[in-house]
C-alpha cells in the first residue's frame, strides 16, 4: 500500500465522518426544539418508540449519536428510562440503514446528491432550505468518503500478511474485539460497518470472517453513550447500560448461533456476488432480530439497569450545583437534539432558581415581622445559591446561543437569559428585606399592628404573584394577564401604604429610623413586583414552559 493510498483511506474516512457530521447539524438546526414534542408524543408506545429511534437514526446515520441525544435527554427529565429503552433498540435498527445503502452501491450518485445539497445552500436564501440542504450534501459527502476508502484499499489485496490478518478473525474472540475496539476507537458503529464493507469490496475479507468483526462494532459504539454519561444522572448513565445490555446479549446469541447453525451461509447464499451486501443483511438480521426478542423485555431491561446502578444520595447535594444543567451537554458541539436538551435544563433549573428565591421572600417578611436576625443566615446562603445559579445558567445560555441555528429557538434562549437575571434581582431585594432586621434589633425598633398587618399584605401577593410563575411553567396556558393585575395591585399598595405612612409621620406614631426602614422595604417590595412582571412578560413572548 503506497503512501498515497493511505492519505487517500484516511481523506475517505474524514469525509465520511464529516458527512455524518453534516447531516446531523442539518437535522439539529431544521428541528431544534421541535425534537422534545416529537419524542413527548411518540414514546409512550413502545412500537411508536422503536420507529422513531429508527427514524432519527436512519436520518443522521449514527446510533452512537442518537443514544447520546437519548442519554442528554433522561438527563434532563425529558424522557424516561423505559421511554428511553425503545428509543435505543430503535437506533439499533436505524444505523443498518447506512450499510444498506452501502450495499445498493449508490455511490456514482454521490456527487449528485453533494451538488444538489450545496447548491440549496449557496443559491436558495431561505434559511430553512439550508438545513435540508446540509442533510443532502452531508449524504453526498458521507458516500464519496466510502468510494474513497473502498479504492485506497484495492492495493491491500496483494499483501499477504494483511490478508492474513483478516482470516484470523473467523476466531469469534479475536473478530469480536477487533470490532469493538476499532469501532470505540472511531466512534461511530456506521463508519466502522462501512470500513467493514469497503474492505469486502476491495475483496479483502468474507462474510464468514466479517461475522464476529460486525457483532463487535455494535459493542464498541457503546462507547460514545458511555463517555457522554460521565457527569450525567444516574438515570442517565443507566441508559448507557440498557444501550450495552442489548449489544451484548445480540452478540453472545448471534455468535452460538452463526457458530452452530448455517446462518452465516444463508445470508452468504441471498447475495452470493456481493460481499457488502451480505455484510449489510448480516448487520440487518442482528439488530431486527435482537429487537424483536428484547421487545417484551424492556421493562426488564430498565429493571436490571436499575439494579446494576441502584439509586443513592447524590454525592454534591450539599454543594451549590446545577440539577438539571450537566458538563456532557457541551461537550459535542454538533449534539443531536441539543437545543432540545438544553432548553429543557434551563427552564428546570430557572424554576428551581425561581423557588428559592420565592423562599428569600417569604423568609425575609417573616424575619422583619419577627424583628429579629436568627432568619438572616439562612436566606443569605440561599442568597449566594441564587448567585452561583444566576451565573452559572447564563454562562450555559451564552454558550448554547452562540451555537444555536434555529432562529425561533434562540428567541427562546434569549427569553430565558432575561428571566434569569429578573428572578436573581427578585433575590437581591430579598435580601436587602431580611438584612433590614440587623437595624430593627440593634436599634430595638417596634413596627405598629397597622405596619405589621401591612407586611402581611405585601408577603401574601408576593407568595401568589411567585406562585403563579412557577404554576404557569407548569401549565400549557399563560396567565400573563394575572401576573400584571398582580403586579399592578403590588404598585397600588406600594402607593397606598406610603400614603399611610405620611399619615403616621404627620401624627408623630412611628420613629425616623422605622419609617426609613420601612420606606426602604416598600421599595423592594415595589421593584419585586417590577422584576415579576418582567419574567412574565419574557415567559408570553417566548412561550416558555417546562
């Protein structure tokens, strides 16, 4: 094999994985957050699961890509671990899709389909052709990539050692970890399958050698979904182990059957001629029918995963961190389903964010009407929470924004980074509240019960007007309307309480210190309203729900 050859295999691989690549960018921006109903409506059902698995993976031409969209999504609470089973098998079926099309050897239209897809994009302003665009040159791409490595491969015919190395793997242990190791190397079950075949069209290997090597790459792709768990959930990760569970068990039962029964010459028998063909069937009949037997047992198999990692008190959950925002999802840029999975996250931990600061609220009411400071520690620690969340989200948000393609999505994004800093000031004023109580008990000053019912008043509409932002994250429908009657009444009473106030400085019932005090928590009352109707107003506009 010349040097030549060899930059050639390696030119054919990059195009390959860069195809792959595009045509999961092209998928990602023309879907965006479209993903998360898609997946919401079709999971329930165990058959409707397993299509769409097969779908979006037949699409993008990559299980390991779809399983970690899947891995990114129980993370988040998108999806659960038995929705996430069918999913999975479904993948499995799915990335057979790209050895068969291998197979059909389509690849003299290639160019075609690469011409067609970039001229979408270079000629055509509509963004949204631009994202199919990138679907279509991408499968134009992957396949001249194929073509390339299938020539650059032809010279290996005539090396006896490297064709020696190829009979070794009719030993199911060596053809197996050959499989898994390759394929964990390069990380894509498709591209591996596709080396597979294009080194049986150079005439390099068969069938009856290529068997165990293909039951091995299916092991091996497992390892991508296991990398992008490090960081996640447990749930998450125990999508990983049902991903590996169905490899493993496909594998130990096609290897005894192709060992003791005349499978592999069967399928050898369908398409005698054609090497990649029998190597796509092979890769067909193992994920169809590893499928089809493990279908009555996903439950089981969510079971056992469960039992292999049983569940156990968060290690950090005594530390400031994020619950439902993970490291892995910025790991891979090109991430399937991204937009979907992060939104998700944001807007979970915003209503988690949005809680606490509800607490500091309520907390820091409580404590002026006490007059005293043994409040004041706890709602400053939660204080500094709201902090480290505020800061933490919205350099998440600015990360996602910059790579966010969907234009309605990053509206959304946009959205949710206002909210973030309104619900991190509503915690600001929180605390100026409660710090008020060090002046009111070194200074011994006593509020009046026409004062003390006031507080109760502003602590009420303040737990409701909260109360219906979090409820309406919750809810289909938006109750804008409400949260600005709500936030009007607050202004009304701001008003009306300092009028009040006159009244009692005129009469000589309340000290200089109180009503400053005083005049300074109406205040903060006031701009928490304010920063209410703000979130309110984003939450419309974008539509936000969790």
């Amino acid at each position: 094999m010349k040097i030549t050859d060899f930059f050639s295999l390696l030119g054919g691989l990059a195009l390959f994985l860069y195809g792959m690549q595009m045509m999961s960018s092209g998928l990602e921006a023309a879907a965006g957050n479209k993903m998360k109903q898609i997946l919401e409506k079709l999971t329930a059902n165990r058959f409707l699961g397993v299509l769409v698995g097969a779908g979006i993976t037949a699409v993008i031409q990559s299980s390991s890509a779809t399983t970690v969209m899947v891995v990114g999504f129980v993370n988040s609470g998108m999806m659960t671990l038995r929705q996430a089973v069918w999913i999975i098998m479904g993948a499995n079926i799915g990335t057979t899709i790209t050895g068969q099309l291998i197979a059909l050897d389509i690849g003299a239209l290639a160019p075609l389909f690469a011409f067609i897809g970039v001229a979408s994009i270079v000629f055509i302003k509509k963004r949204k052709i631009h994202h199919y665009g990138l679907i279509v040159a991408g499968l134009g791409i992957l396949f001249i990539g194929m073509d390339m490595m299938s020539a650059a491969m032809m010279p290996l015919r005539e090396s006896p050692s490297f064709v020696a190395l190829m009979t070794r793997f009719s030993n199911p242990v060596l053809g197996i970890l050959a499989g898994m190791v390759f394929t964990a190397i390069i990380q894509s079950s498709s591209a591996s399958v596709g080396i597979l075949q294009a080194l049986s069209s150079s005439g390099l290997i068969g069938l009856s050698n290529a068997v165990f090597v293909l039951f091995g790459q299916n092991i091996g792709t497992c390892i991508t979904a296991v990398l992008a768990s490090i960081g996640t959930n447990r749930n998450a990760k125990r999508t990983t182990i049902i991903h590996l569970l169905f490899n493993l068990i496909g594998t130990a039962l096609f290897t005894v059957v192709c060992i003791v029964t005349p499978l592999t010459a069967l399928v050898e028998s369908i398409t005698p001629d054609n090497v990649a063909a029998q190597i796509a069937n092979m890769h067909t009949i193992f994920n169809v029918a590893t499928t089809l037997l493990l279908l009555p047992f996903g439950n089981y198999l969510a079971k056992l995963a469960t039992k292999i990692l049983p569940e156990k008190k968060e290690e950090n959950a005594e530390f400031m961190h994020m619950e439902y925002i993970r490291p892995m999802e910025m790991k891979r840029e090109n991430q399937i389903g991204l937009s979907a999975i992060a939104m998700t996250g944001i807007i979970k931990e915003l209503n988690r964010m949005l809680g606490m600061a509800k607490e500091n609220v309520d907390k820091s009411f409580e404590a002026v009407k006490s007059g005293k400071t043994t409040l004041l520690a706890e709602v400053r620690e939660r204080e500094e929470y709201i902090d480290y969340l505020n800061k933490e989200i919205c350099k998440y948000i600015s990360k996602i924004m910059v790579r966010e393609s969907n234009s309605k999505d990053s509206k959304y994004m946009s959205a949710l980074f206002k909210v973030c800093g309104n619900v991190e000031r509503i915690g600001d004023h929180a605390m100026n509240i409660c710090e008020y109580t060090k002046h009111i008990e070194e200074r011994g000053i006593k509020f009046s019960d026409a004062v003390m019912v006031e507080i109760d008043e502003m602590r009420e509409i303040c737990h409701k007007a909260l109360t219906v932002l979090e409820t309406t994250r919750r809810e289909k429908g938006f109750r804008i309307d409400e949260i600005a009657d709500l936030e009007q009444q607050m202004d009304d009473m701001t008003e009306e309480f300092r009028r009040k106030q006159v009244v009692r400085m005129q009469k000589g019932s309340c000290s200089e210190e109180g009503c400053i005090i005083y005049s300074e928590m109406l205040t903060d009352f006031e701009r928490i309203g304010d920063h209410i109707l703000n979130i309110g107003q984003e939450m419309g506009m974008g539509k936000v729900s969790a």
